[in-house]
C-alpha cells in the first residue's frame, strides 16, 4: 500500500474531526499551529493541507482569522444524495466565500466610525455611483439619484407594485407564466392581475396592443432575458415593440432584469435602453449568480417616482444595511465581481451545453425541451399522458427535485386556459454540480417509462 503523504495524514485528521463531530459547521478549524503539534508535521505542510481543504471548498479562511469549516460530510452526503433542479440559488463551489470575506472585512474597516449609524433609505452614495457607471456596460443610461439600493430585487418588486397601485385602480399585466413571488406579492397587496401568454417567440403583439388600448393597464411586469420559469430571451425587435406600445399607452414597464449578468447573445439590450420616454422601472438583482445571503438588488426609477418610492421603503425597514452595500461597492471597483462573473457565466454555459447534448440524444418528440445557450433554466413541456405533478413525485423517489409549473401561471389563467395547457416542469441548473446535470437523462428515462 502507498505511503500517504503528510498533507493527507493533516486533510484525513481534519476529517475525522468532523465526523467526530469536534469541528461543526461554520466552526474555526485548530490553528496550523495546535495540529503541527499535535501529529508532530512542519506548520508549513499543515497550511499547505488547509489551502488544499478550501480550494475544495470543504473550508473557506479570513485574513488573519484561520480557516473555518463549509460544510461537514454529513451535510456533503445529502448533497450527493439529492440532486436539486428545483432551487434557485449558485453553485456553493460559485460563491466567492474568500474574497467576499476580505471585502467584508474592509468594509468594516473602512466605516467603522459610521458603523451603526444609519445610511440613506436610497442606498450608500459611493455604490449608486458605482452602479450608475456599471449599469452604463449594459445600456442603462441613468443618474445616480435614480438608482435606489434595496433587500434583492424582490424588494424592489414590491415597492415599485406599492407606489403604482396605491391608488390606481388599474391592473397589472404579467407574462403568463412569470415569476411566482411577483404574483404572490401583487395578490398581497390586492393589486389585480391579468395575464398575457409568454411564448419561446414572444407574444402575440395584437393581443397585447389591444390590452394596452382597453385603459385597464397600469403597469406590466415583464423578464425579457433568461425569463423565469421558462428561461426564454425576447429579441431586440420584441423589446423595441413592447418599448413603442407602453410608450404609446402610457403603461408603465417594470422590468425584471435580475440575470443580466451572466450573459446574453452579443448585442443583447435591456427593454430600457429602447424606451425614450425613460419611464421604465429597471431592476437588477446582484444575488441569484453572486451571493445569495447578502440579498442586494437596485432599481433604476423614473425621476417622478424617486422620492415617493424611498418614502415607502424608509417606513418599511429605515436603510439597506450599510457594511453589504460598501462591501458590494469595493468588490466591484477591485474588479473581483467581473472576474466571478465570468467564472459563473463559464459554467452555467458549459452546464447548458451539456444538458443540451443530453436532451438531444435522449428525449423523444413526444416531450418539449427548451434548453438555451444562456441563463440558469430549462422548460420542459410534458406530453398529455404525463402529469407534471406526478412525475414531481417520482422523481423524487430517484433523488432527483423539480418544480412543477402551476405556481407560476395567474389565477385568472385557468379560468381561460386547462390546467392541463400548465403541463410543465421547470429545471434550474445553477445550483446542481456540472458532474450531476446527468441527471437529466435520468428524468428522461422515468418520462419514457410512464
């Protein structure tokens, strides 16, 4: 048998540990210094054996403050186990834990003579700047002022659906099927809701111009790039389309560009660069492909609406905290977010790539897959003699999770439509390891055998 080397002998010590249940999720591990001496190995094999640990992402370190344990293998086997298309969240081996530590800390450091005091409801003024110049990379032309900073996109929903419908009687148009939290929150608030259906080529623009016209309309809320559930992209002539007919009806735009980040086709704008009335409410989200625990997000608002939205977010929660917000700030002048960006749009890509290889080679044409170049979802319409709910279940029974796709539709559709035109399941790729996105034919088989 061969001699393991002394950084194994450290990695299986560390091991044993947590099964042991000595170093717990989250905990700091023994100093370089406590376990040199106690296996009697050099300090500088015992580091060595500790950048190892985090570069598998079994541990992450804070300057000057050791290393610190991610997850324990209990918690690894069930990951392992289970393999989940149905979270909405980046893969943990994605998230930047090192660097954000380090601009954390900085952050810290920075305003700590500030550090409990209360930063404006709009957001820190060094970040909205940061932002108004990043935003410009994509088309978002915009002040500083009208850029709000808020608890992730869903915030920013949810104030902009408060100030619109506060005392319009008017109804909210959404794609069908869309986002089940933006649905769930306009229900909430009582807002009434009338869906239009999204297809994998856009919509049908008469309908469209037609519930325009009828005056019933106050706003529609609309995912243009990697639309959630179903992962579709409008094209430039779509957005210039929607941008002409809300200008021509006076219905506001809020859209929803929470994954711009991660990559479109070349050329490839927001519905907001083509409005020329300036009037459409641009969010953006900065914790589905970054650090979902940090929940930030930002809205480019139309200069009448500013000082009324903030007004509703100060009373709902004062400001956005500050030390997130500077760290946020640091991490994207340093350069740090465009390099993690890139890494995470390099592996959503390939990940598509390969569940497109999957799709193609397996499925029948009885099935639909939608798997596209870009983005974090797959759309899966089900034949008729498959239901979407109870092959949820048996697939669970294979470890595999999904979502099926009720949820996302508006009430007032099935009134229109059969639940059984909802037939579909949708599948998130981001959080599932590349290695595991085999998965997919998996679901294809227990499909076939139904």
């Amino acid at each position: 048998m061969m001699k393991k080397s002394k950084v194994e002998i450290v990695k299986d010590f560390i091991f044993r540990e947590i099964k042991d249940g000595r170093i717990k999720n989250g905990q700091r591990l023994p100093s370089c210094r406590e376990v040199s001496s106690y296996l009697s190995i050099n300090k500088i094999t015992v580091n060595k054996a500790y950048n190892e640990l985090e570069r598998e992402h079994k541990v992450y370190s804070i300057p000057r403050g050791g290393f610190y344990l991610v997850d324990s293998e209990e918690s690894l086997k069930v990951v392992q186990k289970e393999v989940d298309f149905r979270t909405v969240k980046p893969d943990e081996k994605l998230i930047p834990y090192r660097e954000f530590t380090h601009v954390m800390n900085k952050a810290v450091d920075m305003y700590k003579n500030t550090l409990f005091g209360y930063e404006s409801s709009g957001g820190l003024s060094s970040l909205r700047d940061t932002l108004k110049y990043e935003f410009q990379k994509d088309g978002i032309y915009t002040t500083a002022e009208r850029i709000i900073v808020t608890h992730g996109a869903q915030q920013a929903i949810g104030l902009v659906f408060q100030y619109l419908f506060r005392k319009s009687k008017g109804k909210l148009l959404v794609e069908s099927p869309t986002y089940n939290l933006a649905l769930k929150l306009a229900d909430h608030l009582g807002i009434d809701i009338m869906g239009i259906e999204r297809r994998v080529d856009g919509f049908d623009y008469n309908e469209m111009e037609m519930i325009f016209k009828s005056g019933e309309i106050t706003a529609f809320y609309i995912i243009p790039r990697h639309h959630n559930p179903t992962g579709y992209t409008l094209s430039e002539k779509d957005k210039q389309k929607i941008a002409e007919l809300s200008f021509k009806y006076n219905v506001f735009i809020i859209e929803d560009d929470y994954l711009a980040d991660i990559g479109s086709k070349k050329g490839s704008m927001p519905i907001h660069y083509y409005d020329i009335r300036k009037s459409t409410i641009y969010i953006r989200s900065f914790s589905k492909a970054f650090m979902p625990g940090i929940r930030m997000g930002a809205a480019v608002l139309p200069e009448s609406m500013i000082e009324e939205v903030i007004n509703i977010k100060h009373i709902s929660d004062l400001n956005t905290s500050k030390i997130p917000q500077a760290a946020l700030d640091i991490f994207i002048k340093s350069g740090m977010y465009e390099k993690h960006i890139k890494k995470v749009k390099k592996s959503y890509e390939t990940k598509l790539k390969k569940a497109s290889e999957i799709v193609k080679s397996l499925s029948s044409l009885d099935s639909s897959w939608y798997v596209p170049e870009h983005g974090i979802f797959i759309w899966l319409h089900l034949p008729e003699d498959i239901e979407a709910v109870e092959l949820e279940k048996k697939l669970k029974d294979h470890g595999i999770l999904v979502k099926t796709a009720l949820e996302f539709f508006p009430e007032e559709w099935f009134e229109k439509k059969n639940r059984k035109d909802c037939n579909y399941i949708r599948l998130c790729i981001s959080g599932v390891p590349e290695e595991n996105i085999d998965a997919l034919a998996t679901i294809i088989s227990v499909m076939e055998a139904e």
